[in-house]
C-alpha cells in the first residue's frame, strides 16, 4: 500500500549564478517542478516549492578576474536575473534565495562542523596542479592542453569534448592553465573527504531495493556507481570564494561548491519558515521531491543522502528524484560557453506575453526518459496548430456563441442527452489519465490528456453544432453552450499547472475565483446567469518572420564558434630542400576567366605565364565571380603534368589558401611582378 505523507517538499536544483537560464534548464528542472507544484496546490496539499541560486566556485573568481570586479558583483548580477526571469515564466517557487546569505552561510558552516565533531570526514593530503605565477591552485577544468587520446588542442583536465574521452590534468600533452596560460606543477594541499564508501550498504538498500519505482535513467545511473564501490569524495577546495571550512588549519580553504550547494534547499527552507522548517525536513511524514538534470544524479542521490546520514538527527531522504534527459537545440548539444542556446531572459524579451508558449512546448518535448531536441519550427507548429488551433479555437467558440445567442450570459442546461453524457465520460476519462500522469511525474502524458478535453470540447461543438441548431430550438441550444462552459472551466483547471497565465485569463472571462482538482469535468461550475467577459484570444499565430530570426540568430553563433574553433592544420611530414625545388612555382597573369559547363566547382583561367598562355582549371567557383579575377595576378605550380577536367585541360594548378570558415583564397604576391617570375 503506497504510503500517506502530510505535506511535501519541492527542491530544484540550484541554477549556477555565472550566467543566464536557458531552456534546457528548464525542460529538465524548472517547468516540470513548477507543474507538479501546482498540481498538489490544487489537490489542496500542504507544498512548498524550494529554490535559489548557487553562488560559489571556481567558474564565477574566473570571471569576475575577466571582467575586473569581484565575484559577488558577479553573482548579485546573475542571481537578479534568474530570479526575474524565473517570476516572469511563472514559476511559483515559495522561496528563492542564494548560498551567500546571511542563513545559508550559518547553515553550511554548522552542518560542516558538526559532521566533523562526529568523525564523519578523513583529513587526506594530496598533490594537486598549482599555478605559482597565479599563487593559486587550479581546477581540473581550468587546466588545457593537448588530448593523449585524439591530440585535439585545448581538451580540458576532466574531459576532451572532440573525442570524449574522461581526462585527468595530468594525462594532457603540454598543460596550462586556461586562465593565465601559465605551465602548472603539481604542489601537495590537504583536504577532508566525505567517506562515502561507509553509506554503501544503507544507499544499496534504500535505493536498489527502496525505490525501484525511480525512472529508470536514474535507477540506472546510481546502480552501475554502487555497484563500481564508493569512494571517498573531497568536500573542501583551496580557495578564497565560499565558505570558509570550520576548523583549525583550514585558512584558504572553503566548502566544495558541491557540498555547500544543496545544503542550500535546508537553508532556504528556514528562511521561509525559520520555527518549523524541521517539519519539512525531519519528519517522516514529509515526502521530499528533488528535481533535477541527469547530470546531477549521483550529488543528489549518492552525496546529498550521504551527507544527510552522516549528519542525522532525523534528516530524511528524499522519496523521489525525477531527473529528465537532455535537450538539445536544433540537433546539437546546448553550451553555454559556445552560446549555443535560448536564454530564457532573451525569449522573454523577444516573445513579449508568450511565456505559456515556451511552457507548453517544452513540457511537450520534455526529455523524460531520452535526449530531447528543441527546434523553432516545432515551436511554431505547436503554437499554431495545438494552441491556436485546438485549445484557443474551442474557448473563443464557446465564448463567442454565448455572447452571440445569449447576451454573454451562461444559459441554463436543460435535460442532457447521451451526445452529451458521452463527451464528458471521454472528458472525465482524460482527468483521470491525466491526474495518474502527474501522481509519476509524466508531465509529457499529461499534457497530452489536458489537451484531449479541448479536443472533446471541439469535437462536441463540431458534432451538436448549435450555431444551426439556434434557428429551431433555443433551448437545446442553450444547453449546449452551458456544457461548453463547463468544459471551459474545466480547461481552466487542467491547464493551470502547465499555462497559468492562459488559465488566468479565462479564469477572469469566466468569472471563476477559484480553482480546485476536484472540480475537473464537472458540469456545474459555471451558474446559469453568469456574465461572461468579452471573448479573447487565448493564443494568437507565430508567422515566420519570428522564426526566422530566431534561425538567422542561431546560424550566426554556429559560424561564429566554427570559426572560433578553427586549428591549422597539422605541419606535414619534412621534405628536403632538394623536394622543394622540384615544384616550379611562378606568377602569372589572369587574360580571362570564366565558368567551366556543368561544373558548379570550376574556374577556366587563361593565363599569360611570361612565355605563353597557358589554360589551368581551379576548383574555386564558390568562391569568386570569373570577372573579378580579371587582370589579377596568381601563383601556380607551372611543372604539373597536364590533366583533363570535365573535358578541358589544365596545364598547372593555382595555389590558393584555406580560410578558417572554409574558403579559398587565391594566392598573389603583395605587389605586382613580371609575369613567369618565379616563387622561392
């Protein structure tokens, strides 16, 4: 029998405060959180949804030394605008805070200390890189060089991201510091590690034989951890940003971002209720829900539980962790360092009034159980076509009949009819699949069953059509638009958790001020007599030149990282002297220029080479117009052995140039020569 809890606790996980949101956090974190909130605030259960900014580590020193101010001008900036951005979307945290408060600082510290009095840390020294120009210790991250795997350039300390392959700093060829481009060495630091290896046995038990009910990208990741054997994990940093560790001979040392981080859901639950925040925490009858990417799967249900069980005095675990997938954007891996995504902060300003729009798409591509993709085309058809086309078109309807037939006035129902009964079983049966879908965290299935009960609504109308039925019996009429009503008001619940600001609008048409679960597929909710508002437009159509700017914006950014990402190629293999002075290379004259039939690729030249014309075809058409290259002097291996393209004979090769985005450039001297001079 599945277990009975008083209330329950929402955590999300903490946005790192060194730039902006953008939607990947949000299909995988946010969106889906904020739902399942609102749905228990409408079953009427005691929730409270936690939240804040992670403010601490190496990433936001790094950036504040980039731009010259100090890391907490950095993270008051960006804590500021995910808050906004987060108030603007609609999700309804009860609390949103940061780990540099005053609370959490305490929290932190004391939590820390109080481990450490029960021998819950191993004091370990270790070497680590260090950079003695800096004078600090860095990151394996902040380390680069060459990858021993692939010999990519610039693969990082923990990862090459050309091959994939997981790093250590000291298996790169020629390592520096990404920072300061300095050559560290390795320098011996001591730290204090959580001993995860001694909560083996009570994770196995409560995960593997606990909850095999978590979905199984979750169940999967923390499997195949407990089953490699835990290791002991460091829980200090040498730095100067975060929380200084609590104890003596610690100076320079602060709290590992990712032990202070989510002690941040306890330190923003006191914020909010500083007298019974245990209640959330301590008591057995709270159920504890962490939201979460898959990326943070092991901290929140290895390291976080662990950490909890080392403290004890009651900490409870959470009962779920529903972690989604990824999303990607437009078939390529969101990144934040190569600006490859949507911010919300930008979508906001570039859709003004269409934070539902965003919601709806992503909960509709939610990444639940595989890697999602987002694409701007996708998000104009569901617009168009589900929200415009289905749920918008169905309440305009119903609301502008009313007005039409009855003054705007919510007519009476008479005796229903088994047209009607039928469309509110259907309309039921999809609440109920609906409230299941949310009860397991299948945000996507359940927006799907909310849109089924327009698509009722729609076909209902389509099928009594009361616009003819007007003209012979008004009453019957009246009974139909009564029941569209009722499915309107019953819209407006369903899709509360998932479009608030559409519910509230048609909340406001309806004249509902308030709303319940338990209500959904009720015909009675709306009063005979009731003024109905003015009919509006729920969602109106996105055209292309929206999109399209959203396209031209992206394919930029891909040209600007390609070119960004452009190496040389690697020098050849030595050739002698005596090699080199094989190849005739002179300078020659360009007589005419012009397209070779049926080669998209190729250029006939005409060359005046000093002794004679000569004919060389290039494979440079992409790149110039013919009459531009007129009168232009080039260089060109004069001793190639003559060879036929597309039936014409080129009697040498122009040398041209690669160009980092991929174009050729045609070779030629700085100033002009005699026409057979030779290169060397």
């Amino acid at each position: 029998m599945e277990k009975k809890f008083k209330r329950t606790l929402v955590t999300t996980a903490l946005p790192y405060a060194n730039g902006p949101v953008h939607i990947g956090h949000l299909a995988g974190v946010y969106v889906p959180a904020d739902i399942y909130t609102r749905y228990l605030r409408l079953k009427g259960e005691d929730v409270k949804m936690i939240g804040g900014s992670d403010e601490h580590g190496v990433p936001i020193t790094i950036r504040a030394r980039k731009e010259g101010v100090t890391p907490q001008d950095v993270v008051d900036r960006y804590h500021k605008l995910i808050k906004d951005s987060f108030a603007e979307l609609g999700i309804s945290f009860d609390v949103y805070s940061r780990t540099t408060s005053e609370e959490h600082s305490r929290t932190a510290t004391e939590f820390f200390r109080h481990i450490y009095e029960k021998g819950g840390f191993v004091e370990r020294k270790s070497t680590q890189l260090y950079d003695e120009g800096a004078g600090r210790f860095v990151a394996d991250r902040y380390v680069v060089g060459e990858c021993p795997v692939c010999h990519a350039q610039g693969a990082y300390g923990d990862q090459c991201e050309k091959c994939g392959s997981s790093l250590s700093p000291t298996d790169l060829i020629n390592p520096r510091c990404a920072e300061t481009g300095n050559v560290p060495v390795l320098k011996e630091t001591t730290h204090w590690y959580l001993p995860l290896e001694r909560y083996q046995e009570a994770l196995e038990k409560w995960i593997l034989e606990g909850h095999k009910e978590w979905k199984t990208n979750v169940y999967g990741q923390c499997k195949s951890w407990l089953d490699l054997g835990l290791q002991p994990r460091a829980v200090t940093r040498d730095l100067d940003w975060g929380i200084p560790v609590p104890v003596e001979g610690a100076d320079g040392k602060v709290l590992y971002v990712w032990f202070d981080a989510p002690i941040g859901y306890i330190s923003n639950t006191k914020e909010i209720l500083p007298d019974s925040w245990e209640k959330y925490w301590k008591d057995p009858e709270t159920r504890i829900i962490n939201f979460i990417g898959k990326d943070n799967i092991v901290f929140h249900c290895i390291i976080f539980p662990a950490m909890l069980m080392a403290y004890g005095d009651g900490y409870q675990l959470p009962d779920n962790v529903p972690a989604n997938e990824f999303l990607n954007l437009e078939g390529d891996k969101i990144s934040t360092s190569r600006n490859w995504a949507v911010w919300l902060h930008e979508y906001l300003r570039d859709f003004p009034g269409k934070q539902d729009v965003l919601r709806y798409v992503l909960t509709a591509n939610a990444p639940e159980t595989k890697d999602n993709d987002f694409t701007w085309t996708d998000f104009q058809s569901r617009n168009n076509n589900e929200l415009v086309a289905v749920l918008g078109n169905f309440i305009n309807r119903a609301v502008v009949l009313t007005h039409k037939y009855f003054g705007g006035k919510a007519p009476a129902a008479g005796e229903l009819t088994d047209v009607d009964r039928s469309a509110f079983a259907e309309i039921n049966d999809a609440v109920k699949a609906m409230s299941e879908a949310l009860d397991t965290f299948h945000f996507r299935e359940a927006l799907k069953q909310a849109m089924e009960i327009a698509r009722v609504g729609n076909r209902y109308l389509q099928e009594t059509e009361p616009w003819k039925l007007a003209k012979t019996d008004l009453a019957r009429t009246g009974t139909i638009l009564n029941l569209a009503l009722q499915i309107c008001a019953s819209l407006a619940i369903a899709f509360e958790p998932f479009l608030p600001f559409m519910s509230e609008k048609l909340c406001r048409m309806l004249r509902i001020s308030s709303l319940k679960w338990a209500d959904l597929g009720r015909t009675d909710l709306i009063a005979a007599g009731t003024e109905i508002g003015q009919p509006e437009l729920m969602f109106e159509k996105i055209d292309d030149e929206a999109i399209n700017a959203q396209l031209a914006r992206l394919a930029e950014i891909k040209e600007k990282n390609r070119l960004a990402a452009w190496q040389p190629e690697p020098v050849r293999p030595e050739v002698t002297f005596d090699d080199f002075t094989k190849l005739d290379i002179r300078v020659g004259t360009v007589l005419e220029c012009e397209r070779v039939p049926k080669a998209d690729k190729l250029l006939r030249f005409l060359i005046d080479d000093g002794m004679q014309k000569r004919t060389i075809v290039s494979g440079i058409a992409k790149y110039y117009e013919p009459a531009s290259l007129v009168g232009k002097q080039v260089c060109f291996v004069a001793n190639f052995a003559p060879r036929k393209l597309k039936g014409v004979e080129s009697q040498g090769m122009i040398l041209s140039a690669v160009n980092a985005d991929g174009s050729l450039v045609v070779v030629s001297p700085s100033a002009p020569v005699a026409p057979g001079s030779t290169v060397g």
